[in-house]
C-alpha cells in the first residue's frame, strides 16, 4: 500500500526516540503522562495503527530536545530551551512531520534521468544551482613587480620588525634595483609585440609571465575579453556536472554561479550543489552561502596549517568519547590526502609533489531553506578531490555501481561521507580517477 514504508519510518523512529534519545530508555506511560495522551494512544502510534497529527509531533520533538522532559509531568514551555535543546527540537520537527507527510504522497516507481542515473536525478522540476568557489585575485589577475609592491614589502618588514627572516632587507634593496630597471625589460617585450613572427612563442610567452604579469588578463572583468569561469577554483568539476545534470534533467533550470554571487533565492529556490570550499570555508556570518552550510550541522571541518598551506590540508571529523561522529564532540579525527614519499619526504616532480590519493567530502541533505529541495557538497582538500566526488555520479562505468552502493547502505537523502580520490601521475600531468564506493579503501568516514 502506498505509504507503508513512510509509515513504518516514522513508527520505527518514535519508538528509537523512546528507547535511545536519552541515557535510559523512557516508557510509554512517562511519554503519556507528560503528553497528556493515553499509554494505548502512544503504543498506537509507535505500531503504526494510528498517526500522530502534526501538532502532537511538534509536542514529541519538544519532550525529545531535552532529557529535562522526564523531571515533571507537563512538557517544558520552549522559551526554557537551550540554544541546543532549541536546535535539536527544530530538528525533530522537521524530521518527523517530514515522515508524516510523506505517507499521503503517492510513492512512485523508481525513477532515472534520461542518462539512466538517479544521483543527479530531480523529479521534482525545481531549479538547480551549482555554486563553485571563487579563486582570490592573487591567484587569477597579473601580478607585474611594481613600485607599490616594493612599498608594501617595506610595510610588512617594519611591521615585523625583528622576526623579519634573515636576509630580508638585503632582498629589499635587490628588488628596488629590480623594480628601477624592469621598465625596461617591459619595453622590451612591447617592442618584441611588434615582432612576433620572428620571437619564438615560448620565449615571448616566458619573458610576458616574468615582467608583464603571472595572472590572466582575461580574468579582468572590465576586459573587453573578460572571461568569468577564470575564477572559478573547481571549473573541471562545474562543466562535468552542469552538464550532466542538465542532460539527466531536460527542461529544468540548471546554473552555475560562484559563491561571491549567491542569493537569498538562489538558496531556497531550490536544489543546491557546493563545489569546493570545504564546510570550513564559509564562516562569514554575512554569507548567504555561510547561512546555509552552518545549518547543515556537519561534523566535519577543514584546515590548512599556516606552515604547510599549499599542501598540508586535512579534513578533520568530531566525534564523541566512543569514536561516533558527532557535531559536538571534542575529539577530532584527521584524514589526510596522501602523497608518494621517499625517506619521509615528498617526491617532488616537475616542480610539484606527486599527490597519490586527495580526500574528498561528498554528503547531500534536506535543504533547511527549501525542505522539498536537497544541498549536496561535493568538495576535496584539492580540485581533484573535488572533481572525483563529481565523478563518482557522473562517471558512466561507475555511476550505477556507486549509486547501488548508496542505495544498500546510506540514506540518499541525508548522509555524508570522506572518500579517497586515487590521482593518477602520466607522462602529460596527472588524472583524477573516479572513486569506487563499493572498495573499502575508497571510503574513509560515513556518516552511519
């Protein structure tokens, strides 16, 4: 019958609430007394023969916020909540009139996109929104040496004063000669311009990067040729997925924007996909995007220690005193992407170390804005971790298998887990390599 297995979910979920949301079970007749309902009415809804109506569900979330309920006979006024107790009713409120719902919705077949994929499949016809991460102008404008750069060194040197590094005024006094002269090299290269036939294009390209800038014209927004995905930190993970969910879901609204033009709307107005940016990247409490990924109560941070920042990133996972994730916990549990070492060092190959396997967060959940929409985060220490939780739903050789995985063991529509992203090295660069959820090396934490 339709609603059945909505039904036993929520049946089965008071009678969990009952037995496990405090230190000690609490019984039927307690819940009563404070519900001021009838021990049969509880055992009913808890065998599924009855269903609660909403305002008794909204009672039920308010006696499970705090263990504080089994102190009287009536249930607490809310004002009396903690700001715990207050996120944790919130919480159940919306979780179980969710379960409620549900069962007088009708319960379709299982239904696939038009690429035959579920993961990426939106029925439902709402928008969605995949918000990359914007790269900071440092990495994307040029950067010519110039006389205000040589001032601000200066700056920051008076401003260290003695821990200024060994050798820095020396250097200082070597980059004002730099900065006197490198007019000229610049004239140089403007005259070459002229010339091109004859200037080999990796000499002019060479000389350009050194003296006219190490960024990217284009990434000027007022530039005639201004291109705006130069910004985006995860481009290679935006164009496989927006395409791919464009194609699984004809007619529906599919963008890409990044996280500096996120909207209020945007947010609620329907599905939202995180590229990048770890949960830690966002705590601007004027963030439209930070808002949202604070509600998300992830148990789960990112950092990048100031004396390894390129490179030594981590995902770190709270749990409690037995190991359990918890948004709470004071432990932290550290997964780190893996390079290939040798005597305890990085091996270092053209110039950069040989990243074997990146760590990558891949979780989706109700939306708190929308609670008919989903967010999902997809985003790695590196892009590459990034893009491989990308893959690991878009990939048509694994997409299947993956989405199978999820299926048997997690809930679809709120889980998260860290994953390892294999990073293969070839003689051109290095490939990112889809993760296989059904290896047990490939999965790291999950969220059950």
């Amino acid at each position: 019958m339709a609603g059945v297995e909505e039904q036993s979910a929520l049946s089965a979920r008071l009678r969990q609430l009952r037995a496990q949301q405090f230190s000690a079970p609490v019984t039927q007749g307690q819940l009563a007394r404070a519900m001021r309902v009838s021990t049969p009415t509880i055992s009913a809804w808890e065998n599924g023969t009855q269903v609660p109506p909403e305002d008794r569900l909204r009672s039920l979330a308010l006696f499970y916020a705090t263990s504080r309920s089994l102190e009287g006979p009536n249930l607490l006024d809310v004002g009396a909540l903690t700001k715990d107790e207050e996120r944790v009713r919130r919480e159940l409120i919306d979780e179980l009139v969710q379960l409620r719902e549900a069962q007088s919705a009708p319960r379709p077949g299982r239904q696939t996109g038009a690429l035959g994929g579920r993961f990426y499949y939106y029925p439902d016809g709402l928008p969605v929104r995949i918000i990359g991460s914007k790269l900071s102008p440092y990495e994307v404008l040029p950067s010519p040496l110039t006389p205000e750069i040589l001032q601000a060194a200066r700056r920051v040197r008076t401003l260290l004063g003695e821990a200024a590094p060994a050798g820095t005024d020396a250097a200082l006094e070597e980059l004002k000669r730099y900065v006197d002269v490198v007019d000229v090299l610049r004239d140089l290269i403007d005259q070459a311009g002229s010339r091109r036939d004859d200037v080999s294009d990796s000499d002019w390209n060479l000389l350009a990067r050194a003296f006219k800038g190490g960024g990217n014209q284009y990434a000027d927004p007022w530039h005639p040729n201004g291109v705006e995905s130069l910004w985006n930190g995860d481009m290679d993970a935006v164009v496989e997925l927006h395409g791919h969910i464009r194609a699984e879901n004809s007619g529906s609204d599919v963008r890409w924007l990044l996280d500096t033009e996120v909207t209020a709307d945007d947010l609620a107005g329907g599905h939202i996909v995180i590229l990048g940016g770890g949960p830690s990247y966002y705590p601007q409490p004027d963030s439209f995007l930070g808002f949202l990924v604070r509600r998300l109560n992830l148990p789960i941070d990112s950092t990048f220690p100031p004396d390894d920042f390129e490179y030594g990133g981590r995902f770190l996972v709270r749990t409690d005193d037995e190991g359990r994730p918890d948004d709470n916990g004071q432990h932290l549990e550290e997964h780190r992407p893996r390079f290939l070492t040798e005597n305890g060092d990085r091996v270092v190959q053209h110039g950069q170390p040989v990243l074997e396997y990146d760590v990558a967060l891949l979780g989706r959940f109700p939306n708190p804005l929308n609670l008919g929409a989903t967010v999902t985060v997809c985003t790695g220490i590196f892009s590459r971790g990034t893009y491989g939780a990308v893959r690991a739903f878009t990939d048509s050789h694994l997409r299947a298998r993956n989405e199978k995985y999820l299926d048997e063991h997690l809930d679809l529509t709120n889980f998260w887990m860290l994953l390892h992203v294999p990073v293969l090295t070839t003689p051109t660069g290095a490939q990112t390599v889809t993760p296989d959820l059904t290896r047990p090396f490939h999965r790291l934490r999950t969220s059950s």
